[in-house]
C-alpha cells in the first residue's frame, strides 16, 4: 500500500527550546560528537545519523518542562548513554529500565530544561558511519 504525498514517512527532526543557544550548542556538540550542519543565530541543527536535533532560542524557556512528547534517540548502550548524559551535566529523569524484549529506555534533562531520551533496541540496524 503506497501512502499519498500528505503520508507520514518518519521522523525527521526534533526541536528543543533552549534559555542559551551558544551553551546548548556548545553542550549538544559534546553529546553528539559533532558540530552543527546548520548554525545561525535563530536555530542550530545537528545531523544524528539522518535526523535532525535542533535548537531554537527561547529566552523565556523554563528551567523545567513538561515531558510531552519525548524523543528517544537510539544508542548502542543505553546504560553507558545515561551515564555519559549524567556526567556531562544533564539531571535524572527517568532511570534506565528494560522494557521488554531487550529494549532498555531511559531520559534525562539536560541542562536546558527539555527531556532527552534514550534508547537500546536490538531491532535498530545503525548506519556503518555512527
């Protein structure tokens, strides 16, 4: 069954509002392993394996968000991911968990304010590149 062009194809890019967009991209940058694609000064993008993180600035953006919606971007190890996370200045969240089947989960806050998940499924097939 082939969708219409108005068909959802995937997800593409998850956009996280930030008090400080030079310290987010700064942080985001350690945490990715990469600089931006796309680095202005109304958004950055950083390309994670074919999708996009990106960061808007939002001067009014609270310290603490509702997790609505929550990206969880996958990982290899999502214990090592976590703790990585907490040592580069993210807060606690949601703990690691096993959620069935092997698929761990987990998210944190990072120091922005915005909740950023992880995930270990051994279904996902990365790319040789990441």
């Amino acid at each position: 069954m082939s969708g219409s062009s108005a068909s959802f194809r995937g997800l593409r890019t998850v956009v996280y509002a930030v008090q400080d967009l030079l310290k987010a991209k700064a942080w985001y940058a350690e945490v990715l392993e990469r600089a931006p694609y796309f680095d202005e000064d109304f958004y950055v993008g950083f390309d994670v394996g074919g999708f996009e993180l990106g960061l808007v600035p939002e001067p009014d953006a609270p310290q603490e968000r509702d997790a609505a919606g929550v990206a969880f971007w996958g990982v290899g190890d999502a214990a090592a991911a976590y703790r990585r996370l907490l040592d580069l200045g993210a807060h606690d969240h949601e703990p690691i968990q096993d959620v069935g089947e092997g698929i761990m989960i987990g998210a944190v806050r990072d120091p922005f304010g915005n909740v950023l998940g992880v995930v270990q499924n051994p279904t996902f097939r990365f790319a040789e590149s990441d």
